[in-house]
C-alpha cells in the first residue's frame, strides 16, 4: 500500500469518527487499551490547542 492510500484511509477514519480516531492513534503510539486513560489524553488534547498529537506532553 502506496502513502496516497494510507493518508486517503486515514483522512477517511478521522472525518468518519474524529474521537475514536485520535484514541486509536494514541493508544497505538502508548500502547495502551485503558479507555478512561486514553479518554483522558483525548481530552487534554482537545482542551488545548497547543498541544500537537505528536507531543510529549501526552506521553508523561
């Protein structure tokens, strides 16, 4: 699979469901399944502009 096709997935999986995407791509990167932690995160991450998805402030 070519990176069009992925980025074209994943533009559809993040317009389809934005919160359950972000939760994934988090729970991927910390490998985690604790849902109330990854809502957590979700939610520092929607309450603060400056942080990117990519950040360190939700890896501490």
């Amino acid at each position: 699979m070519e990176y069009n096709e992925v980025r074209k997935q994943l533009e559809t999986m993040m317009n389809t469901n934005y919160k359950a995407f972000i939760m994934a791509l988090i729970a991927i990167e910390r490998d985690m399944d604790n849902e109330a932690t990854l809502q957590e995160l979700y939610n520092l991450y929607m309450d603060n502009d400056r942080i990117l998805l990519l950040n360190d402030v939700l890896y501490r």
